[in-house]
C-alpha cells in the first residue's frame, strides 16, 4: 500500500477555505430568510431557509476545524520523522544560502556544513592532541643510543632494504623503531620531574608550534559551526510553532524551542563535527591522489579542495544522521510522555 503524504499547508488552507463558505453560506440563509419574511403572509408555509443553512454552515465549519487539527498534528507529531525518509532530507538544498530570511540562512546545515567543513580541514591538517614531554631545569635527560653506532643485532636480517631484528618472542620488527628491543621504552627513560604539556590543546605537536590562525581558527569555526547547528534547530522548531500554533504563548513557545535544541540540535552538532574531521581527512587523502596525476602544485592544492569538500560533505551528512537520532529520542519522549 502507497503511504499517503500530507501537505499540511494546503490542507490548513483548504480548512480556511471551508470555513469561509460556511460563513457565506450562512450569510446567504440570512439574506434569503428576509426576502421569505417578505412575503410569508402571503404565500403562506415558507421554508425555514436559515435554520437549513445554518445546519450546511456548521457542519462545514466543523470539517474545517478537523482539517485543521489533523494538519498540525501531523506537523507535530509526524512528519519530523517522515521527511527521513526521503532524499531531500539526505542532499544539501543550497537555495537555503539565497533564502530572505537571514537567520535560516546561518543556521541551515548547508551553512553549518561549511564552517565545519573548514575546521575539519584545519584538524585534520594538523591532527587531534598527542602528549610532550618537556625536561624541567636540573631533569637528567635520557642517554638513547644511537642506530648508526650499535652493532647489528643478533638475529638481524636484511631484507626489501631495510633491516630487520628479532623481538623476544620471534617477531621481526624494523631496525631502530619503538619495537626494536635494543631501545628501552621511552616511559622507563622520562624522569618524574619531567612535565607533561599539551601543545595547542587539541593541536598535535608536529610541528611543535603550529600557526597561530590554524589554532585559533579550528577551535572558533568549530564553536561557530556547532553553536549554529544547535541554534538552528531551537530556531526552526520557534518559526513552525509561530506559523502552526498562533494560541501559543511566547514562554510556551521559547520552552519547545529549547527542547528542540537540546534534543535534535546536540546530536546534530556532535555528528557534524565528527563528520567534518573524519570527511576532510578522507578528501585530503583523496583530493591529493588525484592532484597528483598533475605535475607542480597538483598534489598540494588537491589536498586542500579535497580536505575542504570532504570537511563539508562529512559534516552535512554527520549533521543529518544526528538530527535523525534526535528526532527518533524526541518521537520516543513524545510517546512515553505525551
């Protein structure tokens, strides 16, 4: 069986439509009971045009009502859920960017795609955190040998061009890396006054000391990005119940647009930006695979338009998956406490 789908702003229309013509049905029983009054005395048995009319008015103006009520449930209660199942939901409408209404505009996940897209890109440029380890004044620092003056391992081979040595257990692992057994772990080698910094904050330390924008900027965009996300959605729930519940009052309005926030704008954020990071990693990968069957720049600026559609691909489609989990838990919430 095909699913019936229901445009509530035409029904609504319909149901004002009906209710019109009850009101003018009713205004011609009126006009017709003052000509029959006009000559009842006359003709004698004249039909009760008003009372009939009335009856046909109510029962539109009934109908209307119905209509009416039927649409806004659907657009409380429905059809969230309904448009997850469709492609549009799914692909990015850029006419959102040209919409008159500004605050959409900012707040729409084609917008919040795009400056998260951009903070992905810069994390996933310069990574997500990693510990340095930082001597402090009279700190012994750790004598390593050094790989080119240690004599071959026993049990070292050579093979592919690189060389090879045993661990305890057998396995051959490269020469000089943190697996070879002539290295001391490095933990075994850091003193106890030695300090533990995290340059950047969410920044690695490769280079040490990252520019300043690249910090700067991933962090805000990052805020920014989310912050709209979540906006957006406390935004788009206030306009639908201004247009669909003019009985509400401004509190009771302001309270269901927090909800919406918190229940489908946090998700919606959190996907986004795990979206955004994990998608301009990929498109960086691929953008310079590409660039590079281009001699010169190829390899470097495909990175970077692959990081960057990556970023933003990543974070619309993140966004879209946690906006459809919070609109599953706001549907469950819905149904246990009405």
């Amino acid at each position: 069986m095909s699913r019936r789908v229901i445009d509530p702003d035409k029904v609504i229309e319909m149901g004002k439509a009906t209710l019109k013509a009850s009101i003018e049905i009713e205004a011609m029983g009126r006009s017709a009971r003052g000509i029959i009054d006009g000559v009842s005395g006359i003709v004698g048995g004249a039909p009760d045009a008003l009372g009939r009319t009335k009856k046909v008015a109510g029962d539109l103006a009934e109908q209307a009502g119905v209509a009416h009520r039927k649409a806004v449930q659907y657009v409380d209660d429905v059809k969230a859920l309904e448009e997850i199942g469709t492609w549009q939901f799914w692909l990015p409408n850029f006419g959102n960017f040209t919409d008159p209404d500004k605050v959409k505009v900012v707040t729409s996940d084609e917008f919040g795609g795009t400056v998260l897209g951009i903070s992905g890109y810069l994390l996933s440029k310069y990574g997500k955190g990693a510990d340095l380890h930082v001597p402090g004044p009279n700190s012994t620092i750790p004598v390593i040998p050094r790989l080119d003056r240690m004599p071959p391992a026993n049990g070292q081979v050579n093979f592919g061009g690189k060389a090879w040595v045993p661990t305890s257990s057998g396995l051959l692992v490269p020469a000089g890396s943190s697996a070879d057994p002539r290295f001391p772990p490095l933990s075994s080698n850091v003193a106890d006054d030695w300090k533990v910094t995290h340059p950047g904050r969410g920044i690695r330390p490769n280079p040490i000391n990252p520019p300043r924008w690249a910090v700067t900027g991933s962090k805000a965009l990052g805020w920014i990005g989310s912050g709209l996300t979540v906006v957006g959605a406390g935004y788009n729930q206030w306009t639908q119940d201004a247009k669909y519940h003019p009985e509400m009052s401004g509190g009771e309005r302001f309270a269901r647009a927090a909800g919406n926030a918190a229940v489908e704008g946090v998700p919606s954020a959190a996907g986004a930006m795990a979206g955004a990071w994990a998608g301009a990693k990929a498109g960086a990968l691929a953008g310079a695979a590409i660039g590079s069957f281009f001699p010169g720049p190829g390899t470097a600026i495909g990175g970077v338009v692959g990081g960057l559609v990556g970023g933003f691909v990543g974070g619309f489609a993140g966004g879209k998956v946690g906006s459809a989990i919070g609109r599953g838990i706001k549907s469950g919430l819905k149904k246990l406490f009405g």
